[in-house]
C-alpha cells in the first residue's frame, strides 16, 4: 500500500494530509487530521460533460458521524439523517471558493463528499473539509490546476492565531474563515466583535499568508502524489452567434437599462430577448440548442453592457450613482399579537421580521459535532418563490436561506443581552416578501427593528450592507447597496454588518484574481458609512429598546438558590416541582448553579411560584414568626411544619402559659398554630414555642 503523506505547521499546529489508503476507487481521496480531528474527503468527477446545461454542476456534501464524537444520534432512529444546519454551511463553506476555481464553461459533474471521521472538541473539522476538497481535486485527474486552501483566523489578547481551537475562539474578538489561491482571497466568512475595518483587513493578510503556505506545500505534495490530469472538452461560445445577437440585441438591452423599476425593465428585456430568437431561428430543426446559444449570447452581452455602464458611465441599471443607497423605510410594532416585529424595506427589498420571546426550557437542543449542546438565540431566514414573483416548490429551508440564516444571526450575536441579564430564549424569523438584492442585510436591519420593538435590550442596534465590485484589467468600482442583477454580474457579493462601533459580521465571495488589498479596505470603508446612513434610518423609527415588554410575551423571574437547596426545590421523584407547576400553571427551569427561571403568562402566577420556592428554601432563624401546621402529637409535645419540608418541636412546656398534662388538650395534628423560634443546634434541630397572639409583642412575621 502506498500511503503519501504532507505536513504542514501552522502556528505550532500539524495540519497532515495523507492519500492512498483509503476510498481508492474515487478520482481522489485524502484524509485531513489536526490534532485528533480526522476528516476523509472523496472527489468523484463525470466523464462526460453534461447536455443543455449553463452552470457549473458541483455537488458538495458534508457528513457529520456522530460516532466522529464518540456519541449516538438522538431521537427514536438511532442513525443519522438530514445533515444539521452545521454541516450544511460547511458544505457551503467548501463549495463556495471552489466553484469560481474551474472555468466557467466547465460543464462536467463534480461530487465532493467529505466526511468527518473524528473530532477531538478542540479542532474545528469544517476548514479541514475545504483543504481536504482542494487536495483530493489536485490530486486527482479531475482538472483543477490552481490549488486553494482555506485556514481560520482568531486575535485573542491582541494575538494573532491561525487555525484556533473551540477553546480560543470563546476569547476572540474575531473568528474569520477566509480561503484564496496563491494570488487572491476567493471567501470569507466572519464573525466578531465591533471589530474596526483596520481589523479585519489585518486578519485577512494574516490568513492569506498562511493559505500560500499551504498551498506551497500542496503543490509540491502533487508532484510526488498526484496522477495525470485527463483531457476535457470547454463549452465554446459561438463567435458568429454572438456578433448577430450583438448586432440585434445590443439596441434592446440598452433601452431596457434605462428602466429602473425591476419587474419593467425585466419584461423589456425578455421582450427583447424574444424578438431575437423570433428573428435569428428559421430554421426549426436547429432551433433547440441555437435557441440555448442565443440565450447564452443574450446574457453575456446583457452583462457586458450592465457592466461598461458602471465603469464607463458611472451609472447603474436602475440609475443610481456608484454609492447610493436605494429609499428606505422603517416600521414597527406591524404585527398586532407577537412580541416584536420590524418592517424593514430598501427599494425593492423587503423584509417583516418577528421575535418571539420564550422561557429557558425552549432553547434549541443541538445533536452535533460541536461542543455547544444548545442556543438561546435562533434567527431562521425564509426566502418564498413570491418575493421575486415566480412560482416555486416549498419544501423547507434550502441551503442559502440556511447560510443567510446563519450570517444574520452571527451579526446579531455580540448584541444579545446574557442571559443573566435578559433570561429568555429569543427566536427571530426573516420573511423575504419582496427581493431585489441583499435581502439577507435587510433582514439584519428587520431584526435589529424587531428586537428593539419587544425591548430586548440590545447592547447597540445593528444594520447590515452589500457591496459589489466590477473590475476590468486595473480599472474597478465598488457599489453600494448591489441589485440583484448586480451580484450576479458583479466581481464581487460583499456584506457587512455591524453597529456604530465596529464590524460584527462578513462574508465575501470573489470571482476574479490578484485584487489588492486596498481594494477590499476601500469597500470596507465605504460599506461604513452606508452602515451607518442606515442606522440612522432605523434609529428614526425607534431609537432604543422599548422599556416594557409586549403584554403577550412570558415573563420570567430569576430567583438564586443555594445549589444543595435544589433537592428540596425538586422533590422525591420531581413530587414538590411538579405541585408548583400544577398550582401557579408556571413552568420552572433550574440551571446546575442554582439559578431558578420561572415563566408565567401574567405576572401575579409568576409570583405565587417564586413564594412557594423561597419558602421551600427559606432557612428558619431564630426569634422568627410563623404560623405552622401541627403535624404530630407526642408526650412530651408537638411537632410543628413551619416551611414546607422543615419541622421544629415545641416542648410541652412552651404550648402554653400554665401547665398542662396533655399536649392534646392544647392543639391536635392539623391545628395551625402561631410559633417562634428559640433555637437551632448544631444538628440544625429546631426549638420552638407557641406565642400567645393577644400579646402586644405579636407579629405576624413569617
């Protein structure tokens, strides 16, 4: 067996990647370890290209084995099933730098499987799957001359760490995924906090570096491990074609330019695209792939233009200059019955967003690889087939409204109060009503509105902004606030978000070579001040959280306990935690530390909880009151429950004044009966006598 093996030290760490043991039969497979976190990708690619096709087809799965964790699958099917929300970002992660590395006219399938072997909750495994899927792709016959690789960046205590640990990152002002060639950084994802735009270009040359150095490494890897690549057949566009369509088309698509509404200048443009196909196809039996190449050349020409007018014109399709923002409007409070809502619409992006508040107990359990095993805070995005007026198959959430999902929510993270502070489980949901690019920002700028309407105290409010990039040789521009049209077209899809101070979330997907970093610093600054134009837009429909919570939402007390007191609180078998519930109708959550959260829908059931636990945890102090239940009779005296589960005995001596001969003559079991406490000995044995309550020194102190 021959087993190849590279090593790579970044930062003290190993990165190992070994080939020729395992999966043989697929076109390349390789093993990726640092530390005790293993993860085997496989490339497997067609040998034919696909027919009638225009994309790229890539096909990049993630699978998390739970037996990777030493752990079995939850629920009642003891095996695993949909990937996680977790794998499917890195599935993303991976495909995403990836793509734009193979020609754009490439047209075979490619499948890359990576699974995660094993994981030692100190090595995060999803960057080990991008290095694993470039090396298995350089490796293999498959063509993909221009290795990539991918590394994390962290900066705890003003450090600089390539590849942090889970550990690290809980200290880090930054966790930032960035991946790129030898030339240029193709993706970045990001998460921090308030980070400055100095910051995050740092990181960014600092994970560069380290991605060259791997990919050094990879090279030389390949010329002992790698085989031949094989031939492949370009998809070509026809040159003929395509001046016709120019000749015909150019005309049209110009004029289509000069409408700024989206839905107008949409069916112009496919009016013209049909007058050319109606003129250029006469002869039937050609029509069918003419047809794909007339579209195809119609596309790239509509591109072309859309493109010379940023550069040349300095205008944009719908007519706005290179850095204006589109109008905007802020509401909330739109929603009469939940918690919280915000209404956020930019031009013709439009986004409802709406909180709902929860107790303790409704947080998300997560069965994964990670070390968290659960989340307070939820964002979910939706993205239905009517906000860009098609017609669409719902079936859930697809991997892109599961990616922005996530992105909004890593903005808003920093923000979120401690639980300490605010103890609720917050869930936002991002309804997409209406797209016309960035509605992924637009739903950062929602839930910053929807928080602050259900008086969730945020730290700061947060508002998010895409910018693009068109480059030709060295002449660029960066636009603000892109189109729909514009990402599709554009160089680069840049979103940031943030808050006054500082930046909280980025992603970046490039599509061209060698820009600079100067580039990328001067969208960073731009994107600045278009997040800060915007968060004057929201601060004018509501400048901070609201004082006072929806009257639909929980509300929830915080009580601390001492932690050998939660026995009590519970019971034998939950008996004493299960009566509170059953009697106030409030649900309980106790925490290992000794914190009791207790949800209600009204406030006076929330309290009637809270009584009945301090009186359960209530320590007896000696000259204290209180008006207990007899609950035996002895000879020598009672015995008296003066809180729930504690019992103190008053001597017969003490029941009366005068003497008496029989404890019975005085009180019987079940009598409530006026004490006060004389004594607790070192065995915490409680003395008690009874008080004469025609006493002037009566109280009803309890």
């Amino acid at each position: 067996m021959d087993i190849k093996r590279m090593e790579t030290s970044l930062d003290g760490r190993q990165l190992v990647i070994e080939t020729g043991e395992l999966a043989k039969q697929a076109n390349g497979a390789v093993t990726v370890r640092c530390g005790d976190t293993m993860v085997l990708v496989t490339v497997v690619g067609s040998k034919e290209p696909l027919e009638g096709v225009d994309f790229f087809p890539l096909v990049v799965d993630v699978e998390e084995k739970m037996y990777a964790a030493g752990k079995i699958p939850g629920g009642f099917i003891k095996r695993e099933g949909r990937p996680s929300e977790k794998s499917i970002l890195n599935a993303r992660l991976v495909d995403r730098p990836i793509r734009p590395s193979f020609p754009k006219n490439f047209r075979y399938e490619i499948q890359i499987i990576a699974t995660v072997l094993s994981v030692d909750l100190e090595n995060p495994p999803d960057v080990l799957s991008l290095v694993g899927a470039s090396a298995a792709l350089t490796l293999s016959d498959i063509p993909f001359d221009n290795p990539i690789a991918g590394v994390r960046v962290g900066y705890v205590n003003e450090k600089w760490i390539i590849n942090p640990t889970f550990q690290e990152l809980e200290s880090s002002q930054i966790d930032l995924i960035v991946a790129g060639n030898k030339n240029a950084i193709l993706m970045v994802e990001a998460g921090a906090s308030e980070a400055s735009e100095d910051l995050v270009v740092e990181a960014l040359e600092r994970g560069h570096d380290a991605i060259k150095k791997i990919i050094e490494d990879l090279e030389k890897f390949r010329d002992t491990a790698g085989i031949p690549k094989r031939e492949v057949v370009l998809t070509e566009t026809d040159e003929e074609i395509l001046e016709e369509v120019k000749k015909l088309g150019l005309p049209k698509i110009k004029d289509a330019f000069k409408i700024t509404d989206k839905k107008s200048r949409e069916e112009a443009m496919n009016r013209g695209r049909d007058e050319v196909k109606e003129e250029m196809l006469t002869d039937l039996e050609e029509a069918g792939e003419k047809e794909r190449e007339i579209e195809s050349a119609f596309s790239k020409l509509e591109k072309e233009e859309a493109r010379r007018m940023v550069l040349e014109d300095n205008v944009r399709v719908d007519g706005r200059g290179l850095d204006e923002i589109r109008p905007i409007s802020c509401r909330v409070a739109y929603l009469p019955r939940t918690h919280g809502t915000g209404l956020f619409t930019r031009g013709q992006t439009q986004v409802l967003t709406v909180l709902t508040l929860g107790t303790v107990g409704e947080n998300q359990m997560l069965d994964g690889l990670g070390v968290e095993e659960s989340k307070r805070f939820m964002h979910h995005y939706n993205f239905p087939p009517f906000s860009t007026g098609e017609i669409g198959m719902m079936r859930g959430p697809r991997r892109r409204e599961i990616g922005h999902g996530a992105l909004v929510e890593r903005a808003l993270v920093p923000v979120i109060p401690e639980e300490s502070e605010f103890p609720y489980t917050i869930r936002l949901v991002s309804e997409v009503l209406e797209s016309n690019g960035s509605s992924s920002m637009a739903s950062v700028c929602g839930s910053t509105l929807a928080l602050m309407d259900a008086g969730v105290p945020i730290k700061e409010p947060v508002a998010g902004i895409a910018m693009g990039l068109i480059k030709e040789d060295e002449k660029y521009a960066v636009i603000t606030d892109i189109l729909g049209m514009e990402d599709a077209l554009g160089d680069m899809d840049f979103k940031v978000a943030g808050t006054e101070k500082g930046i909280n979330a980025l992603q970046m997907d490039m599509k061209v070579e060698g820009l600079k970093f100067e580039v990328l610093k001067e969208a960073l600054e731009k994107a600045k001040d278009a997040r800060l134009f915007v968060l004057g837009k929201i601060k004018d429909a509501i400048s901070q959280p609201r004082e006072d919570l929806s009257e639909f939402a929980p509300r929830i007390i915080t009580i601390k306990i001492e932690q050998d007191k939660i026995r009590d609180v519970i019971g034998p078998g939950g008996k004493v935690i299960r009566g509170i519930i059953d009697e106030t109708g409030a649900t309980i959550d106790i925490q290992d530390d000794g914190t009791i959260f207790v949800g209600s829908k009204d406030e006076a059931s929330g309290e009637k909880a809270k009584e009945m636990i301090e009186l359960i945890t209530k320590e007896a102090e000696i000259g204290d009151q209180y008006m207990g239940t007899v609950t035996k009779t002895t000879a020598f005296g009672a015995f008296v429950e003066i809180l729930p589960g504690k019992e103190g005995l008053v001597h017969i001596s003490k029941l009366a004044k005068h003497r008496i001969d029989k404890v019975e003559d005085v009180v019987k079991t079940g009598d409530k009966i006026l004490v006060k406490v004389l004594d607790i000995d070192r065995q915490n044995r409680i003395s008690l006598s009874a008080v004469n309550q025609n006493s002037p020194n009566y109280s009803n102190k309890k």
